[in-house]
C-alpha cells in the first residue's frame, strides 16, 4: 500500500471517514482546525454530513443526537473547548451512547496558548465531567498510530457503547508524517437500542436520568452496570508498548509526543551505558498499571516524562505502589520537552554506588 | 444611573486632539478594519472607560503579554463571555457607586467579533441585554471566524467561501443568509441598537455617543473588513465597509427606544451587491458559469432585507 504525506489532523479525518464516520459536528479552535476545515470538504462526497455548531457545547449535543440515531458521529476540539464539552462527555457516558471525542491538546490553563500540550490528562482519564464515569482513552504518538487508533475508536465504541476519546496534541495534530490508509470495510456492530422509528418494534428510551417514581436504586444499579463495563476494558483492552524492557535498569513511563521524545533519549542514554528503557500507555484509560507494576519488580527507577506539571505520573505512582523509586520530569504551559533534558534526568536519576539510590526530583 | 454624555458634533480638530486609547504595535493583520473600529469607537467616548474583550483577533493581537496596546482597563475571559464578565464589572460599578466609594461616571463597553457575539457569545449577550446592564456591546463584524483560520460563522454571507463552506462541486459555499444580529438585539427592547461603519466615521462615534448615554443596554454591530477572510487588497478595508452600506448589504440604522431610523438610504443611488462582492476572492466562484442563481439569490436576499428595514422605519419611524 503506498504512503501519503499528511498532517495528524488530516489523516485522523480521513482515518475517521473511512471507519465510516458519517456525521462530524465541530467548532473553531487552533490547534485542530484542520478537522472541520477537512471534514466540511469530504464528508459530502460520501454522503456524510458536516455541521459546524456555534458552540463546543453544541457540537457535542448534536454528536449525542446523532449517536442515539445509530451513526457513526465524531467531534474534535482542544483544550478550552473540550472543557466547554465536559457536561455531555458525563451524559453520554450515562447514556451508554458511542461517540469518538478527539483533543488536541494545548497548553493551559485558561486561554493558555496554542502549543502543544499534555496537561488534559487528569480530565481525560478521570472523568472531567460529574459522576462516575470513564472515557475510553487513546493517546497517540505517530501519524500512523492516530490512523490505526481512529479506526478502532469507532469500533471500540460502538463495540462497548461509550464515548472515546482520542487525546492527542499540537505536535500530533499539526505534524506531517507519512501514512498508510488503508481501505476499510468498517465492522457494523448491529445498535437494538438506537432511536430508529420504532416501526414493528417497542420503542426504545435514551435516558441518562434515573429518578422516576419506582426508580428507588436504579442509579446504583445503572452505576454498577457502567462499572462492570469499564472493568471489561480494564481486562481486554489495555494497549501499550515497551522499548528495551527486557534489561532496562532505569524506566521511562511516557505517552504521546512526550514518549517519542523520550524514546530519543533511551537511545542516547543506551549509547552512554545507560540501561534505559521505555513504556508507552497507548491506553490512558485503562491503564497499563500491570506491565508498570511487574517493570517496578525490576528496575532500579521510573522516570514519568510528561508535557505538564505531573499528572499521569500519580497514575504510575499508584501501580508502583512503593516497589521502586519514582521520578517526574516535565514542562507545563506548551513547553516541548527536549531529548537533553530527559537524557540529564535519567543520567541523574541513575544510582551512583551499590545501595545508594540519589534520584533526581524535579517536582 | 445613566448620565448624558454630551451630543456635540464629532469634529476632526476635537478629535486630533484627543490620544488614541488603542495604541500601535499591536499585532492585527495590515489593513484590518478591526482596529479602525476600536480606534474611532474609544475616540468618541470622554469618561473612563472599561472594556470587555471575547477571544479573538482583536484579543489575542492586542494583549500578548508582557505588551498590550490598550490604553484603557482592559479585560478578557473566555470566548463565549464578554457580555457576562461586563456585567460582572458593570454590577461591581454599580454596587461601589451605590457605596459612595466611586465617584466617577463610567463607561463599559464589550468587544467581540462576529464568533464570539452571534454564535457562542449569543447566549451571555442576550441575558446582559435583558438584565440591563449599563453597557454598550459592539461587534466588529468580519463574517467569520478569522483568528482561527477563515471558518463559517453565522454572520457569514450568503455564498461566501470559507474553510467549513468551502465552494466546491458539490456545495457553492455558504447556502444560509446571515444572521440580523442587529434586528435581534433591537427586538430584546433595549436602549438602543444600531449599525455602523468605519468608513463614515462621523455616524459612527455619534452613535457610540448616544449608545453611551441611553438609558439601558446598548448594541452596536459595526462591519470590519478582514483582507485575510475576504480574499482583498490590504488597502481596501474602507472602501469595502463603504461599498457594504452602499449596497445596502449593511445599512446604517439606529434603533432608540423602538424607534427605528435609517440613517443612509442611497435611494436611487442603490449599487448592485456585485459591486461589493466582486473585489472579494470569497466570492469568486459566484461569478462562474452556472452559478448566476446565486448572484440573484444574492441581490435578492439584500433587497429583501433593505425593503423590510424600511417598513420597519415606516412603522416605527419617528
């Protein structure tokens, strides 16, 4: 299959066209206008529909709308309006509706700025909006990979009924790789429970409120319904990839831009007598807790590389849980971390004698 | 609470006298009728002025911290917000006035472009109308959302080309007319509301003046050329905003009290709507074989709109 050139906002377009997205709902913001822009030109030549709200918080009602029907929909924004979107990110997660919700991240808070970012994270992965809820979450660090994980968002979340999201950046957003888009004949979950006339069948209800006469416990149970769905997710759809593990003595757990960046640096520090290693969440949630868990067996130190002020690093803290030592090294506010810098943190991060452990802590 | 700022003719020798409150070295694009607006807008008015800022190219341009070319308190919040954070100043005003612990007869007056106004911002802007605050809201008007790369909004004209209405094959741009942001905010009853353009400055500080001293919440929508969106020469921003009320694409009325008056009716001297849109690259595919109906659809929609402003005129006229 040949190649093309394309920037991450585009080819993340195209991915979501061909897993059949049909209906696309957006709103201005850098740095992901590339979307809509791409979106508003394609969806009409397959017969999909492009609508530019006039809001983020209305772009994401019309992406409830239009998933209660049965489409395919999709929206995508950044930072401030993902923030703006939070309300319905909760109600369609009580709703059990698919949606596939893309970030590209810049850096805040507040109006912030347009560069790239990783500082959604506690939002993405612990339920911006209220109640108890998780999004699936997918965190991208090439062009191809935002192709491959568009795709199986679609499916992912049609396949579990919830809203994914896909969290990317300015770097991943804007950035021009060469792709491979392949032709995809998209898996049709069959959806009983979507709104579709209710012609010769019962009607079905939608509903994320459950406080009718009679209902007494209905939102516990509907709670703990969710729950034994995002444990599913904990149990199968975990994705992460590892570099140099198998005798690495120092780790780095980083995701997206930051862990592409810190891949660099495993490199260099190998060519130092470092014994360098990396772990990549591909899933934010559910966490790759298990394989950091067994890593932190064997290591002598996890270095957590981050584009914001340490937030997946409690995350790692967590799956540690006290079994080895744990670093943080990062730049908020749309600083690009640099391979020098996280190559000086590992080389200060290293023990420096047999039972000394001296490590760095840049937080 | 409303005290008169007094009616005297905008002369050019007062004005040269007075200091500009936006200052230059801002970084807004050469030739963008924005700065124009805000320029003439702040030289109309004598008290202390507080100025409310949406997200957009007038903000992000003019504030870039550690530098800002606002001479004036200034401030901004979020992009769907204007009307409300002035509001919140105007209330915190009043409340220091009713306190005794401001003395001073002040101005507060909030800027958005036509994203931040009629489509996020509509909703802040419309419960500051009906609340009525003692405010002045002004849209510097470029039909789209320029900051953000030339997208659709809904102040956007028929036809025109953006980057989320992109004239292709199958759909020639934008196929909605514009929203008369205008006519709604004169139907929340407010104190005044009125249309503007820079080109005739004189009419346009007027208005800023009067919108000032009514009694209640003001609404000005001003057009400002944007040479990047509307695909035109750096030198014609004016000459654009002149054509615009020339062709009656933007009329100048006033609405005081429910009283509605147009202030520039060219009568038989009405131009085509082509003579407008013509130096625009926004509409270049307008003038492509096959799409005349839009050209008329066009004309028709303005002439529509221009014969029912004068009706309104006519009923509600003084």
């Amino acid at each position: 299959m040949s190649k093309v050139l394309l920037s991450g906002n585009e080819a993340l377009a195209e991915a979501a066209v061909r897993a059949g997205c049909k209906r696309y709902f957006g709103y201005p913001i850098t740095p992901q206008n590339e979307i809509p822009e791409y979106m508003s030109r394609r969806l009409p030549e397959v017969g999909g529909t492009f609508v530019q709200a006039e809001s983020e918080i209305a772009a994401i009602n019309m992406v409830f709308g239009a998933s209660a029907v049965g489409d395919r929909a999709m929206t995508s924004s950044s930072s401030p309006g993902i923030s703006l979107m939070q309300e319905t990110l909760s109600y369609l997660a009580a709703a059990e509706l698919p949606a596939v919700i893309v970030n590209m991240q810049r850096g805040g808070p507040g109006l912030g700025n347009i560069a790239p970012s990783q500082a959604d994270y506690f939002q993405a992965v612990k339920g911006g909006g209220h109640g108890d809820y998780k999004l699936l979450v997918y965190a991208p660090a090439s062009l191809q990979e935002v192709v491959n994980l568009t795709v199986q968002a679609f499916e992912k979340a049609d396949e579990y009924r919830t809203p994914v999201m896909i969290l990317g950046d300015g770097v991943i957003g804007q950035m021009m790789e060469p792709v491979e888009l392949p032709e995809i004949t998209p898996k049709r979950i069959e959806k009983p429970w979507a709104l579709t006339g209710a012609e010769g069948r019962p009607g079905n209800v939608i509903r994320s409120l459950f406080m009718l006469p009679g209902e007494d416990g209905m939102l516990e149970r509907h709670n703990y319904k969710l729950k034994i769905k995002y444990d599913r997710m904990v149990e199968n759809e975990v994705m992460h990839e590892s570099v140099h593990l198998e005798d690495a003595e120092i780790v780095i757990v980083a995701f997206g831009t930051a862990a592409r960046i810190a891949r660099t640096a495993v490199s260099i520090a190998r060519s130092q007598g470092i014994k360098a290693g990396l772990i990549r969440p591909i899933t934010l949630f559910p966490f790759p807790e298990q394989i950091i868990a067994a890593a932190a067996e064997r290591v002598e130190h996890i270095l957590v590389a981050e584009m914001n002020m340490g937030q997946m690093v409690e995350d790692v803290r967590l799956a540690v849980n006290g079994r080895t030592g744990v670093s943080f090294y990062g730049r908020p506010g749309g600083a690009v971390l640099t391979v020098e810098d996280i190559v000086s943190a590992l080389q200060s991060a290293v023990p420096r004698g047999a039972g000394q452990k001296k490590m760095h802590t840049v937080r | 609470m409303s005290t008169t700022t007094k009616e005297k003719p905008v002369t050019l020798k007062t004005l040269t006298n007075k200091q500009d409150l936006l200052s230059g070295g801002h970084r807004m694009c050469a030739g963008c009728g924005a700065p124009t607006v805000v320029r003439q807008v702040l030289l109309a008015i004598d008290e202390p002025v507080v100025i409310s800022n949406a997200t957009g190219c007038l903000e992000v341009s003019t504030c870039l911290f550690p530098y800002t070319a606002w001479r004036v308190p200034w401030m901004h919040s979020a992009f769907e917000n204007a009307a409300a954070t002035a509001s919140g100043i105007e209330t915190m005003y009043r409340a220091l006035r009713k306190k005794g612990k401001i003395k001073k007869n002040m101005k507060f007056i909030a800027f958005g472009g036509d994203g931040g106004t009629y489509d996020i911002g509509f909703q802040a802007l419309s419960g500051a109308m009906e609340r009525g605050h003692q405010l002045l809201y002004i849209c510097y008007d470029n039909g789209a959302y320029m900051n953000t790369g030339i997208q659709r909004s809904s102040a956007t004209p028929f036809g025109a080309n953006t980057t989320t209405c992109p004239a292709g094959s199958k759909i020639p741009g934008k196929l909605q007319k514009r929203k008369d942001l205008t006519r709604i905010m004169a139907a929340h009853n407010v104190a005044y509301a009125a249309q503007a353009s820079p080109h005739n400055w004189r009419d346009l500080m007027t208005k800023v003046k009067k919108a000032l001293a009514s009694d209640g919440p003001a609404y000005m929508g001003i057009v400002a050329p944007c040479n990047r969106g509307w695909r035109t020469q750096t030198d014609d921003s004016i000459l654009l905003s002149r054509l615009a009320v020339e062709t009656c694409y933007w009329p100048l009325y006033e609405v005081e009290n429910g009283t509605w008056t147009i202030n520039y009716d060219p009568k038989d001297k009405k131009k085509p709507i082509t003579e407008w849109i013509k130096p625009q690259g926004r509409f270049k595919h307008l003038f492509a074989p096959g799409n005349e109906w839009m050209l008329e659809k066009f004309q028709q929609i303005v002439d529509e709109d221009w014969e029912s402003l004068k009706k309104l005129q006519g009923t509600f006229g003084r």
